[in-house]
C-alpha cells in the first residue's frame, strides 16, 4: 500500500512515512493511493464474522505489506480486544455501538490502533516521539489513554478550555505521567490550526519529533473503516437498501465509511449527520463549501467549523460533486431536535441517546425517508453517561456514571493554559 497526498503535489510514501509525518509534505492529507476491493468471496466470508476477524481481514487488505501477519494480528490484538455490537431497534433500525472502548468513545478504535502502530514502528528509536493531537471532546481521552505509559513516547492534548464536558475533559487531565493537557484560550478550530501549523513547521516537526493523533493522521483514519465494513457484515439480508448515518465534525467516521464502501459494502446512501455546524450539508446543497467560526451546541464534539477530513472526501471523488451527492447526504439538526429525538427514542425503543449519537439518529430517519424500501443504520458514537448533565436535563433523571466515569471525579487535574499562538504552543513542547 502507498499513500498520496490529497493536494497531490508530494510523492508517494509508504505506511510509515505517512504515519509518523501525520501531514504530507505539501500540507495536503494522506489517501490509500488505489483502494481495491475486498471481491466478492471474502466479503461473503465476513458475513456474521467476530469483529477481530473483520478487523484482521480488512486491516492486511488495507495495510498491504507494510505489516508482517504476526505484527499485525499484535497490533489488532492489543488495541482491539472490545466488542462493537449492532443492536435491533426494530426491523429497520439498527445502531453500531461503537463506544465499549476503555473511554466509551467511538475515537477508542483509531487511537488504540494506531498507538500500537506507532510504537511497534518506533520501538528501536532513541529519540522521544512527542505525539500531538487537538479535541473538542472525545479525542482528548481516547488519544490520552491509548498513549498513556507507552515506552518513549509524550503526547500532547490541546483543548478549548470551556467547551468540553467536564468527564470529557478529566479523562486526559487526570493522567499525568506522559500525557499533558494543555488548555487553549480559544476553540477547537484554533486548537486543530496549531495542531497543522506545528506539523506543517518542518524544523519545529523535526526538532520534537513530532507527529499527529487527530484524524488528520491516516493510522487514525483507516482503523475507522473496520468497524463499518463489520457493521455491514451484522445485519441481516434481504431487508431492501441500507442507508447509514454517520454523526459528523471532523469527518473522519464518514471518510472511512466512503472508503468501506469503496471496498465492497453495499451502502445505498451515506448520510452526513451534523449539528448546526452544517458547512458540509451546505456544500451538498449548494456546491459551496464556506468554512466559518464553529457554533456551540449540546453535541460539542461536533462543533467543528472548518473540518479536515472533507479533504479527504473531496479527493476520493476526485471533486466530482455529483458524484459525492449520489453516495452522501447532507442533514443538519438542531439542538432543540437533538433533544426531542433522545426522548423519542427511549420512549419508542427503550433506548438511551447521548447527543451525537441523537444526531445520527435524526440523520438515518431523514436517509430512510427517501429509499422505498430499506434498513438503516445509526452509528451510537458515546455512551451517554458522558453527557450525563445534558442527557440528564432532557429525560428528567440521573444517568449512573459507570465506573471507568466515576472514579475521574476524585483525580486531580494537571492543566497549562497557552493562548492561541504557535510561538505560544513551542514554549509548552519545550518543557516537555
């Protein structure tokens, strides 16, 4: 496998190359440069397979010969030993839970992922990997904990310092050791421009040894496409066409999805599920894609106003917009929806929503409004006891914290606060 550069003026490079650069060369995103698929005899083979089967198969197919078998049965070993269930709501409604990972977050796959990644590539290094990555919210905690206490390795998490939910927040706060948390006076679309402006400054990348764990780095990325091509292989057959909604900010779950699709999952319609930050639904209306000061909401992961990761959908389009409006569709949600969806929900299905989640719900009905017969699939992308304020407001009644949740409200938190500089953000690496 190689890897080209979404703005397609760097050379190809292999698996590790785009791994430990994070960016291309050319301040572009990195792409598989062929996506092949999987043919038709092994996706049947995937049909009801455990989600450790799928993830082998899928991961060697993507990976190509930049990992030994053994290497990678390791890498799927270690960082992926959780289920990712698909629940029947009903006979067309279906939810991949994504979120049974250590931080009960979707981003758990990717980050452990590609953690184990790295420091199988890094391992015979003498220099420290400083391993940077900007959160609006489950980022931070998934990164932090995938990271934590790997052999010569530092990371770095840059958040807004008012826009994460306080569980959110403690789980990369509270960690200490190699993780250090750095509190940005601005909003994640500032946090996510250091992140670029630092990875795009070849000497600064060079003297920290730097790298990236936000979706912007392709070792996040692709680990995504296994649990979407795993979600296909669950659900029933001959249910008519299946629509799948994928609650979006940056974008990263819906490119992988794209990308499984590319392999062979026979997706009708993708839908591309926001909050009030809706510049991608705009662009598949009006063919503009206008990035803007991101707007707060109760679904605070995915207030992103300028997202990556549609670089990457551009590019796999090659830009044809027609084309990308056939496969994706665009539904935006507000928050007062996003509420009245969390109780229909548990009142039509027994079934508990956080606010992201809640999104991709809206999303899936507004898909399936538009095929005449078909499933769809929503993809639940954190627990709701890590909203259990706002989730808790909506429905009237506590949310009981589970125990990994519980136990960060008596840790101490270890925080600098920078502004919203890169001069500012060099000061705080040099310190590490």
């Amino acid at each position: 496998m190689r890897f080209t550069s979404t703005r397609g003026l760097a050379p190809l490079c292999n698996l590790r190359a785009a791994l430990f650069r994070g960016l291309a060369p050319d301040g572009g995103l990195y792409m598989p440069s062929t996506l092949v698929p999987l043919g038709e005899r092994t996706m049947q083979e995937l049909r009801g397979a455990t989600f450790h089967t799928t993830a082998v198969t899928v991961a060697r197919h993507l990976f190509g010969d930049g990992l030994e078998n053994d290497d990678l049965e390791r890498v799927v070993h270690e960082s992926l030993g959780f289920a990712i269930p698909l629940v029947e709501l009903d006979e067309k409604v279906f939810v991949l839970e994504l979120f049974h990972g250590p931080t009960l977050a979707f981003k758990d796959v990717g980050a452990r992922f590609m953690a184990r990644l790295m420091a199988h590539y890094h391992r015979k290094s003498d220099r420290p990997l400083m391993v940077l990555a900007a959160t609006s919210g489950d980022t931070g905690g998934a990164v932090a904990h995938a990271f934590a206490a790997l052999p010569n390795t530092r990371v770095v998490i840059l958040f807004p310092g008012d826009q994460v939910s306080p569980i959110q927040r403690r789980q990369f706060t509270t960690l200490g050791g190699n993780v250090c948390a750095v509190s940005v006076r601005g909003t994640f679309d500032d946090c996510q421009r250091l992140t670029k402006e630092a990875l795009s400054d070849e000497s600064f990348s060079e003297a920290f040894c730097l790298t990236s764990a936000n979706s912007i780095n392709v070792g996040r990325l692709l680990p995504q496409v296994l649990y979407h091509v795993h979600g296909w292989s669950q659900l029933p057959e001959g249910r008519g066409e299946i629509v799948v909604s994928v609650p979006s900010g940056n974008f990263g779950n819906l490119t992988a999805g794209l990308i499984a699709k590319r392999l062979g999952i026979p997706v009708r319609r993708f839908v591309a599920a926001t909050n009030a930050n809706d510049v991608v639904p705009q662009y598949l209306r009006t063919g503009a894609f206008t990035p803007r000061p991101s707007f707060r909401t109760i679904s605070s992961a995915m207030d992103v106003g300028n997202p990556s990761n549609f670089d990457r959908i551009l590019a796999l389009y090659a830009r044809r917009e027609d084309e990308l409006r056939r496969d994706v569709l665009g539904s935006w949600h507000s928050d007062d929806e996003t509420r009245r969806a969390i109780v229909d929900v548990q009142q039509r299905f027994g079934y508990l929503l956080d606010p992201h989640s809640a999104v991709g719900y809206l999303g899936m009905a507004d898909g399936l409004s538009r095929v005449q017969k078909g499933v769809g699939v929503f993809l639940a992308t954190a627990h709701p006891a890590k909203f259990a304020e706002t989730v808790a407001s909506i429905i009237g009644r506590p949310i009981p914290l589970p125990e990994q949740l519980a136990t960060l409200l008596a840790r101490q938190e270890q925080v600098m606060e920078v502004g919203p500089t890169l001069t500012n953000l060099k000061a705080v690496l040099a310190q590490e």
